[in-house]
C-alpha cells in the first residue's frame, strides 16, 4: 500500500508541475486514466490483504479449538491419574 501512495505523490507533483509548466489540459484525460489505474491498484492490493487477513483468521480459529480440545484432554489425563494414584 506504500507502493501506491508513494505513485500517487508522485502523479499528483508531476502533475502540478506540469500544471504551473502551461502543459495542463490536453493531457488532463492522461491523467485522470493514470490515477484511476493507481486507485483499481490499491483496491485489488487492498482486496488481496483483506483476503490473507480472513485465511490467518480461519487458520487461527483452527488452531484455537485445537488447543482447547488438548486442554480438556489434558485435564482428563490429569484427573485420571490423580484417581488412579489414591
């Protein structure tokens, strides 16, 4: 995402260089095209991130009733040895 803001400083300087150069107008359509192509960018890095975000989320979810599943097994055991020893 640093990537796309870091184009879009650069398109907006260069195009107020241009701008204060005279050499607006004509190219203004250019320009329009080329943050519109900078903002679809962003969405689809945006989209891809989101999506990583929701698999760790699910792999973790995973992992978290792995965990409790061991802890009650555990307990068991523990309880069950603690019956076994008196």
């Amino acid at each position: 995402m640093q990537e796309n803001e870091e184009l879009r400083s650069r398109l907006y300087d260069t195009h107020n260089t241009l701008a204060a150069a005279g050499g607006e107008g004509a190219s203004e359509e250019h320009w329009r095209e080329l943050a519109m192509s900078i903002a679809k960018s962003a969405d689809e890095e945006k989209a891809q991130i989101l999506e990583a975000l929701g698999t760790m989320r699910e792999e973790l979810d995973g992992a978290e009733r792995q965990v409790v599943e061991r802890s009650g097994s555990i307990k068991t055991m523990k309880e069950q040895a603690e019956a076994e020893t008196l």
